[in-house]
C-alpha cells in the first residue's frame, strides 16, 4: 500500500506496547477498508492527492479515539499510549504524519532531512535554536518530555505534510532510540554508503547498541524507484 510507520509504545506507562501495535494494525485497516472512510472525508470531491492526506490523518485519529477507549474500559491498560510516525508514498508525493518524536527523514543528493517536528517540551517551547536548545536540555531532565501522543487524550493534534518526491529519494521512519544515540552525520553516511537498504538498518541497530542503547530502536527504510 505504500505505507511505512512506527509506533514506539511511552516508557514507564502501562500497556505502551499494547498502544503501539493497535496503532500499527488501526491505521493499517483503515487503508485496507478504503471506503469506510469515504463518508467522513471533509472535502470528497477534492483531488485525490487531497484524499490520501486526509486518509492519513483520519486514520491515526482513529487510532487514536480507539487507543484512548480501551485505556479507560480496560484497568490493565489505563494510561497507554504511544507515539507514531507514518509515509504515505502515492504517486510522485509523499503524505506524512506524526504525533510524538518517532521521527520521519528523507534522505535526497546525500543530504539527510528531518521532515518532522519533535512533540516535546524542548521543541514546543524553543523551535529550532541550538544553543537554547542545548542549555535547556543540559538544566532539565524533562526536556524530551512528549507533549502529545495516541491515546494520552480523547482528541490529538496530528501533525501532517506533502512531500513532492524524486526517483532515489530514501524515506527513514525511526524510534528516538535510533536518533537519540546515533547523530545525524551518521546516520546519513550509512545511508549514503550501502545501497542494500536491509543491511543499512542493521547497522543503524547496530550503532544505536553501540551508543548505549537506551530505547527500544526501531526504523523503517523506503526508497523510492524511478517508476
């Protein structure tokens, strides 16, 4: 279906890995059950690069109103909840969306793009400033705190973007356990260096272990053909 996710389940809170896959199989059904969602499309007579957005984005709300219901029917799942990062690859764009910091990369011409914004504290209060950003979280152990996830609320803002996309473009959607221990830098010189897309996540793993660790790490790579 050309659909990529993550969904990384919050440390410390009950049932996150229950959250995490009902937010994986969710959004997955909704694509597979296409004309349930024709009805509650608010503009049905957009263009069709207008519907696969909101596809997206209604699917993870979905996900997210039934991520929430369970926790308050269920005692054993009270408070689950999770992050998620998810492509849509449809023909020459594609359709991103996020709640959380499970993040989504493109990596074009050598050159690696978060195309994602980090719903933390951090980010929230500071937006891009390195040296800012860098005090805070040197002062705060609460500086990547997650400001939003599936399942935290009845309602969640989705953050959601169109990519125009080129032939070769390579699509990363990661846990913060791959991009919280292994830079940037390097994790654009394994993507640029191996072509086999399943030996480079390997080492990606690999090198977040390296680094300590600390999360669970996952990743997803696509890379778009010349079709």
């Amino acid at each position: 279906m050309g659909l990529f996710m993550v969904a990384d389940g919050l440390g410390g809170n009950a049932a996150g890995e229950v959250a995490s896959r009902m937010a994986i199989e969710l959004v997955k059904s909704c694509f597979e059950e296409g004309e349930e969602l024709e009805e509650t499309w608010p503009y049905g007579m957009g263009s069709a690069q207008d519907r696969d957005e909101v596809r997206l984005v209604l699917s993870v709300r979905r996900a997210n109103r039934a991520i929430y219901e369970a926790s308050q029917q269920q005692e054993a799942l009270r408070g689950m909840a999770t992050t998620f990062a998810g492509v849509l690859l449809g023909r020459g764009m594609a359709y991103i969306a996020h709640v959380g910091d499970s993040r989504v990369y493109r990596m074009r011409g050598g050159r690696l793009e978060r195309l994602t914004r980090d719903h933390t504290l951090v980010e929230e209060l500071l937006g891009d400033g390195d040296g800012a950003r860098e005090a805070v979280e040197a002062l705060s152990n609460r500086a990547r705190t997650i400001t939003r996830a599936l399942g935290a609320d009845e309602n969640v803002d989705i953050e959601s973007r169109v990519e125009a996309t080129a032939p070769g473009d390579i699509f990363l959607v990661c846990s913060d356990g791959l991009w919280g221990p292994v830079p940037e830098r390097r994790i654009a010189g394994i993507l640029g260096a191996h072509r086999d897309l399943g030996f480079a996540a390997e080492l990606l793993i690999d090198l977040a272990n390296e680094h300590g660790g600390p999360n669970n790490v996952t990743c997803v790579l696509a890379r778009l053909g010349g079709g």
